[in-house]
C-alpha cells in the first residue's frame, strides 16, 4: 500500500533540490494555489509588515480569529490609545470595544489588500473576521451577526466566518444567498465539506432564482488539516504500545502521519466533483466563482514530522492556504514548489483511511471530535478575549491620561541633540553631544545598505563577504521567527506548568550554562514564582559548595531538574546531571527520569539520553538558534513555563518589537536598528563600554545582554564591552569611553538613578534611554537587543553569531584534566608573593615588575599602573556567589574604577566563560585581569569521572588563565586561601589602600 509518500521520513535534501526558485511561496502561486497569512495585529498593519508579506512572500489574503486578537490586544499597547478614546467616547461594554477595535483592523488590513482584490478580479485580497463562537448552534444568531459585521465593516473584500456546524449550515446559505462573502470555518469530515458546498451553490441558485447576479460573491471551506494527525496519532500511538505482534506494530506505526493529507485530498476530489461537474457549471457560466477549498492548520504539531509536510503535499490549483508566520519562514526557507493533488494520488487516499478504519480508527468519530473541540476552542478563546478587553479596559481607566510615551517630567534633562524614538515604540531617547550627527549619517548609510531588509532575508553579506564565513550565519537566524514556532507550542508549556504545579514540585533546578541560564535566572529573580508553582534554581556553575547549598535548599523528592544544553555535551551541565540524578535516582530508582526534563537540539547527546532514561519530557529547540539568542526560545520558556509567568503575554510583547524592527519601518523607527547603530558607531568611534542601567524590577536584566553582547561582538581584535552590575558614580569616575544604556521601568524608576544619569549626561556622557511599559516588556527587550547586537556586529564587520575562541579555555580545561587523572595533581602556578592570608601570582614575562612588591598594597599598586585609559579592568571569581562575596567584590570593583578611572566587569567562574569569556580572549587587547581563586572546604565526586567538583573548577580556572597569557593578556591569579571571606578583606584593604602615582 503505498501510503508512505506522506509520512515524515522523506529526505530533505532531495526536497531541496526540487525547488531553486527566488520566491518559493511564488512558485506555489504559480501552480494556482494562493496564500493567506493567519495572523493579525495593528502593528503589523501600520509598520508596513503586512504589505511586506504581499511584496516579498506573494500573501494574498489574511484570516483572523479569537486568540489571535486576545493576543495583539493583551500583549502590546497597539489598542491602548484606541481602548482609551473608546472609553473617554462611552464605551464600556467589553465585547462592543472590542468589536470597534477587531473592526478597524479588518478595514485597514482590507485596504492594504484592495489592489489584489481588484487585481485578481475578486479572487482573493480579503481577510476574515468570525463571528462570535457563542453564536456556532444558534441559525438565526448566526445570521444576524454576520449581516451586522459585514455591513460594519462596509469592505467588499471582506469575509465573514462561520463554523459549518449544523446550525451554521443555514446560515452559510442565507449569507450567501444576501451576497455576503463567507469564510466556512472548522470542517474536518468529508461529509460535512460535502454539505457546506452544498449550502453554497443552494446559496447561489436562490439568488440566480430570483434574478440576482451570482459573480461577485467569494467564499472558503476552510477544511483543518493536521488537527487530524495529532488525534489519530495519539490514538495510533496507544495501539502501538499495546500490540505484542511484531508485524501488527509494522503495520500501526506505518499509518502515523497518514490521516490528516489523505483526508484532505479526499476533501478536494469531492470539491472537483461538485465544482467541475454539471449541477455548478451553469453558475459558473453566469459568473459565479467556485468555493475553493482552503487549508487551515498546515503548520505541523508533531516535531518528528518535517515542518512544512502539509503545505508541500496540498498545493495544487484553485485552492488557498492559510499560514502561520512561522509556516511561511519554513516554506521559503526550505519548502518545494510542486504539484501534489493530483487525480491518480486519490486511490492512495482512500487506501490510507481504509488501513486506518481497519486498524480501528473510526475517522468520523475522529473528525466529529474534532469539530466539537474546535467549537469549544474558540469559544473559551473568544471568552478569554472579552476578559482580556475588559481588564484591560479597567487598567487604561485606572490610569492617569498623558501623552503617548513618558511625560517630559518624568525623563532626566536632555539636551537639544535628544533623538526620540516615535511613539508608538516603547519610549526612547538619545543625548548623544557630538556624536549625534554621526550616527544619524550611520542610520541613513544602514537604511541605505537596506541592514533591517537584510537581516531579515538571512544575508550573510552584511556580516562577513567571503563564503567561508558565511554558514554558520545562515543558521544561526531562527531567532528571527522563533516567537512563531513557540506560540505552536503554548498549549504544551500551559500543560507543563499546570503538570508541575498539580504534581506538587516545590523546586525546579536548572542545570544550564550561559544562554542556557542567563534568560531563565533573569525572569526568575525579575517574576519570581506563581502561587503553587516551583521556586526556581539556577545552577551554573562547578563550585562545589555552591552544589552543596543547591542540594541543601530543596527537598529532594519534590524537586524537578531541567538539564539544559544546545551542544548535549556541556561538561559543567552534565556533571551536575550525573551527581542529581544519582541522588534521586537513590530515592525514586528506575523512575528517577521523571523529575527530568531536557532542553537541546534535536539529534544531540542528551536528547538520546533523556529518551534512554525516560525523563518527563524533552524539548527539541530550532537548531537554528544559538545560545545567546535563545531567551525566547524553549531554553528561556519552558522553566519560564513551570514558574507560571504569563509566556503569552511575554511573547506578544516580542512580537511587537519584533514588528516595529521590520524593514518597512523607516531606519530612525526601527527600535532594533537604532540602538544597533548607536552601540556599533560610537564603538567605532572609541566609546565601546556599553554600560547597563537597570530600574529595580528588572535589575538582573543585564546578565542575559552581557553574555548576548560580549560573545557576539568580542572577536576579531574588536568588541564592545557590557558593563552590568557597576553601581553609578560622578562623572569625574569615568572617562571617555563610555555608553550609558538605561533601561527605565515607567512604574518604578528609581529617583536616584535619574539624577545619576542627568548628571553623566549634563557633563557629556552619552546616554540611552529605553522606557518600558513594566516587566512584561522584557519580552520586547529580548528581541531587541538581540536585533541590536545583530546591527552592531555588522557595524563592526564580525560574525555576530560564532565563538571562535570559547573552545580555547575548553581545550586547555581538558588538558589539565588529563594532567590530573595521569598524576594526581592539576599542577598551580607558583606564587610570587604570600602574605598571612593571600598569595599573587603572575606570568612569567610579567614577574618583574613585582620585583619590589614587599606587601599586597605594593602589589595591587604595580598591577594597577599597568591599566591605561580605555582599558577595562575585568574580576574573575572561582568562589561561591554568596551575599557577603558579592558585597566585597562590588566594593574592591568600585575602588578600581574610581582608582583608575576605567570601566570594570565582576563575573563568576566558570558561569563567565559562557558569557564574556569570549570577549576576553578574542575582543582588543584592552583587558586587565584579576582572578580569584579559593581552597575549597568540601568536594562533591561527579559519578563516573576520574575527578571531583572541585578538581573540575580548578582545571576550568587553569585552563582560562592558560588561554589569557597565551592571547598576551595582562592577567594576576590571587589565591584568597582557605578563609574567602578573610582572603576578599585582606584584598579590600590593599585595594582601598592602593595609591597611583601617575595622573589618570
């Protein structure tokens, strides 16, 4: 039976080949089948990102329903002003304000859609709107909802949708009989297709009946695709895992993936039928165009199957498709334009549904399910958007009425040179003196060289010109898109976070590295944890007593582990897995697996693991992301998820920025592009310390840019340099070389902070200011500055998306790893100074200058004079983060910058070599280095390794401080003892007591 054309195991090089063509979504129009975008937001009409999808991927048509409003309206401030002189008008009920607001989006999207409308002689350009869900079982409400929303909207490229359920079956007939243009929704089953075009042409022939023209009236079956698959699946699945017979498994296992297109083509062979046949050939012959079919939910849910399976097996002519943005990324990226529905293909059709009724899978039932799940849906969703509308309605009412933006007031003093960014952007501005000019000749030369057009078509060339160069970027864009890909997944992660919750995890712990930390440790000290969801711990790092105090902070048998790793292989991830699920396995034995869950690309290490050992779930992240831009991926969402932040609302701000970072926004609105252009060209122009200002409630923000930045731009000799976490001085505590970033939570800026910045800015420090709505717009921060440090790497004409030199320390690491398991010893470097608690230690081609160091004083004073202006000092810290740690190394970073006046970094190891160590070796030789290290109290054995915790932190500190004098970096190794807390005071009092001769 030859049914496996459908299924997921196709080559995907061979379906590359089949497809050169510039414009892949082109070529399907070409072969009569028209696209149509399901999606819909104001911002996306008003940036111009809607007429890109017409002019760039050939989008004909838009559809809208429920959940898509209830997110543009609850996840951006796009109806904020609308909602607002709504209610300043009278308006109070929910559902009438949201009608005027989902209206005057239906209008505008219309008018953007008009030419094609007109083009193609009323073929397609329209966009539909659905009437309320509530109505589905009710005729009569059905119609006059539909009448009074098409007459409302008062387009003629206007649909209205309605479900074909029984009772929406007269509805379609009358709306079409009136001339009301009619998308059919939620049809699943074949018999109830055949009924809906039976409604249709009954539609037409009352009117034709009566001497009413029958042109000019458009309607869709929309017929729902891999909704199919995902039922029949699950329910193939459950057979499969009962049979005992080898060959029966065979036979079940090869039915997967089958139902979904086979049904689909059936539904267009019965379309063929009724529309090519003799009972509608004399309406056509009248004018009457036939109702196409067209296929909703083609993006794929099961994430074995290839992404664009059901786009590629369903084009053929006279028929729509209406994707998802995700859908149509895929497409263009990889999907073959080519014929599939064909006459012949139709016998395998209904050969797949005859071995699937024979397997027990009863397809009516299935499709009636379906249908009345999908009613359901859209009722809660339509419910939930009401909701939405109504608090959002009290929210705006609540609120003081001002400007668009922030009230001048309420911002710092600027000066003349201020540059705005527009108000229907987060609010920001720039005071950039003298540099201002400049940048607004870069920001003309990026509009110029088309940067946003070309980031978003994947152009490598804007980074790097020789090919060599170019692969990884190439696939390292998904972040682009990801928000997508993620909202497909929304209702897994809502099942997770309720699954943690109701089996009553009192702890998450997260073992993760750099990108695989930094975004969840940010939302967690940024959101904390819902009521009766886990407190969440970030583990990332190999310092034992921090295991230890991990371990001692959770109850072990409540208590559920991510283990977090792109690669699958990170040694400090998989350490900490080995020791956790050793322990938990001594308690749950063979169940251990499922207190773990793993995130990784698809095909690594730990995903064969997670699958080996039974974890509780595993999450499959787009491999075309990296590390560092993966905050809004599954790394960032799926613990975001289990601490119960509102993920939605989080990704509907990134879809916000991410629309107003679209290249239809002009280049000076661009968000992304402007901070980019501003961070490239005063880099280039000497001011490379990009130093971050965080409001309170997002304090902890600058731990995920840090890493974002430093490793994008470190390299190559260049870089710009992320200074998080240094406390605001005066500005005599700085010098030249300065960008101040200040990130400006509306409802909660700190009085304090303000008056700092003015003062920077008053005396010539430039100064950025980025005002955000609350915590949620770090969803829009995210995308940002991931745009921004794209646009910055450009500006500096380095791959903003490799490491070159991060595998350097690695390397090193193992080395001495090896020297250890050979002899027992990870061979330190000799001390050049001790005192009673303290020793020093320094390459050999810098122990001169130590010569004369009789006291720790003398000896910080000699490092100290070897840091020029433009240089940054950078702390390295081998110890545990605790309270009282934290407290001394902020005090001795402080001393040296206002000692030396240059920008400082504090970063604890190995966490640091995730984040900035790429910079450090690869960035200008404008580093000067201090690492800490400690004597350790207690040990942790890593299970099946031939060394401790401790060795491994050791070998990890070696190991970078090998790399770091190989790159000729200036660099001391202080070993603080066996007493950190004394160690670090002995250090602050040297520190403190340190005097430079020369003038700084």
């Amino acid at each position: 039976m030859a049914i496996t054309i459908w299924q997921k195991a196709r080559s995907e090089d061979v379906r590359m080949d089949e497809t050169r063509a510039e414009n892949r979504l082109a070529a399907v129009h070409q072969l009569g089948q028209s696209i149509w975008y399901d999606n819909i937001r104001r911002s996306l009409i008003t940036s111009g990102g809607l007429q890109q999808l017409i002019d760039k991927d050939g989008v004909v048509g838009v559809t809208s329903n429920p959940t898509i409003f209830e997110r543009a309206i609850d996840g951006s401030g796009d109806y904020d002003q609308s909602i607002r002189q709504l209610v300043t008008g009278g308006r109070t009920d929910p559902t009438a304000i949201f009608e005027d607001l989902a209206i005057a989006d239906i209008q505008m999207a219309a008018d953007v859609l008009r030419p094609i409308y007109e083009r193609s002689q009323q073929l397609d350009g329209y966009v539909s709107l659905e009437v309320s869900p509530g109505a589905a079982n009710d005729t009569q409400k059905t119609i006059a909802q539909a009448r009074h929303l098409f007459q409302k909207a008062d387009r003629p490229n206007v649909m209205i949708k309605i479900p074909a359920t029984a009772e929406g079956l007269p509805a379609i007939e009358q709306m079409i009989y009136e001339g009301i243009n009619i998308n059919v929704t939620l049809i699943f089953a074949i018999p109830v297709y055949a009924q809906v075009a039976e409604a249709f042409i009954r539609g037409l022939e009352h009117r034709h009946k009566e001497d009413l023209p029958v042109s000019g009236i458009a309607s869709v079956a929309s017929f729902f695709v891999s909704r199919v698959d995902t039922l029949t699946d699950k329910l193939l699945e459950e057979k499969i895992k009962l049979s005992t017979d080898v060959d029966e498994t065979a036979r079940l296992k090869a039915l997967l993936g089958t139902a979904a297109i086979a049904n689909a083509r059936l539904a267009y062979d019965r379309y063929k039928q009724m529309f090519h046949g003799d009972r509608f050939a004399p309406l056509r012959e009248l004018g009457a165009a036939p109702q196409r079919c067209l296929w909703a939910s083609t993006s794929t849910k099961n994430p074995e199957y290839r992404d664009v399976l059901y786009v590629e097996e369903l084009i053929g002519p006279e028929t729509v498709d209406t994707m998802p943005p995700q859908t149509i990324e895929a497409f263009q990226d990889h999907g073959a334009a080519k014929r599939a529905l064909d006459a012949e293909d139709i016998s395998v059709a209904q050969e797949a549904i005859t071995a699937l009724e024979a397997a027990g899978i009863d397809i009516a039932k299935v499709t009636k399910q379906l249908e009345l799940e999908g009613v359901k849906s859209f009722l809660d969703s339509y419910t939930s958007l009401i909701e939405t509308t109504r608090v959002k309605v009290e929210k705006l009412r609540s609120e003081p009425v001002q400007e668009a933006g922030v009230a001048a007031e309420a911002l710092p003093a600027q000066d003349p040179a201020a540059k705005p960014m527009p108000t229907d952007a987060p609010a920001a501005s720039a005071s950039l003196g003298p540099l201002g000019p400049t940048v607004d000749t870069a920001l003309a030369w990026a509009a110029e060289e088309r940067f946003s057009e070309r980031i978003w078509d994947k152009d490598p060339n804007l980074w790097k010109p020789k090919p060599a160069d170019q692969s990884e970027i190439v696939d390292r864009l998904g972040w682009l898109t990801v928000t997508d890909q993620m909202r497909e997944s929304l209702p897994r992660l809502y099942k997770l976070r309720d699954d943690a919750r109701t089996s009553e995890f009192t702890h998450l712990v997260l073992l993760g590295m750099g990108g695989s930390s930094l975004a969840p440790e940010v939302l967690q000290e940024t959101f904390g944890s819902a009521s009766g969801q886990p407190q969440l711990i970030v583990l990332d790092s190999t310092d034992p007593a921090t295991l230890i105090a991990a371990e001692k902070a959770i109850d072990l048998p409540h208590t559920l582990f991510i283990v977090a790793s792109k690669s699958g292989g990170t040694i400090e991830t998989l350490s900490q897995f080995k020791y956790f699920f050793g322990q938990v396995q001594s308690i749950s034995g063979d169940s251990a697996g499922s207190q773990f869950i793993a995130i990784t690309d698809p095909g690594t290490s730990l995903a064969k693991l997670a699958a080996d050992l039974q974890f509780r779930d595993t999450f499959l992240n787009p491999p075309d992301i990296g590390g560092r831009y993966s905050a809004l991926s599954f790394f960032g969402l799926v613990p975001a998820a289990i601490l119960g932040i509102d993920i939605g609302l989080l990704l509907d701000r990134a879809d916000t920025m991410r629309d107003k970072c679209r290249p239809k926004v002009e280049s000076a609105e661009n968000p992304g592009l402007w901070l980019g252009t501003i961070m490239g060209t005063l880099a280039r122009n000497g001011r490379d310390k990009v130093t971050l200002v965080m409001s309170p409630p997002v304090s902890t923000f600058g731990y995920w840019v840090e890493q974002l930045i430093a490793e994008s731009t470190g390299k190559e000799g260049k870089g710009i340099l992320p200074v998080e976490g240094e406390s605001l001085g005066v500005p005599t505590d700085y010098g030249d070389d300065r960008l101040f970033v200040y990130l400006r939570v509306r409802e909660a800026a700190d009085p304090a902070q303000d008056a700092a910045l003015a003062a920077l800015e008053a005396a010539g420090q430039p100064v950025v200011t980025l005002e955000l709505e609350d915590r949620y717009s770090l969803g829009s921060e995210f995308f940002r500055w991931e745009f921004a440090t794209a646009v910055a790497g450009a500006f500096l004409q380095i791959n903003a998306f490799d490491q070159p030199n991060v595998q350097e320390a690695k390397d090193k690491t193992n080395q001495v790893l090896a020297t250890y398991v050979q002899t027992g010893s990870t061979f330190p470097p000799h001390a050049i100074l001790r005192t009673q608690r303290v020793s020093i230690v320094v390459g050999e081609d810098k122990a001169h200058l130590f010569t004369n160091a009789v006291s720790l004083q003398a000896a910080v004073e000699e490092y100290l004079r070897q840091v020029n202006p433009g240089d940054y000092v950078a702390i390295l810290a081998y110890i545990e983060r605790t309270p009282e740690t934290a407290e001394l190394l902020q005090h001795i970073r402080i001393r040296i910058r206002n000692l030396c006046r240059v920008a400082t970094t504090l970063g604890y190891g190995p966490r640091f070599q995730h984040s900035t160590g790429q910079l450090h070796k690869g960035g200008a030789n404008n580093g000067v280095f201090i690492q800490l290290v400690a004597q350790d109290h207690a040990d942790v054995a890593i299970p099946d390794a031939p060394y401790t915790f401790s060795v491994l932190k050791e070998a990890q500190a070696l190991g970078d401080l090998q790399a770091l004098e190989e790159h000729r970096r200036r660099v001391i190794r202080v070993q603080l003892g066996a007493r950190i807390i004394d160690g670090l005071g002995e250090l602050r009092q040297a520190v403190d007591a340190a005097r430079l001769s020369r003038s700084r």
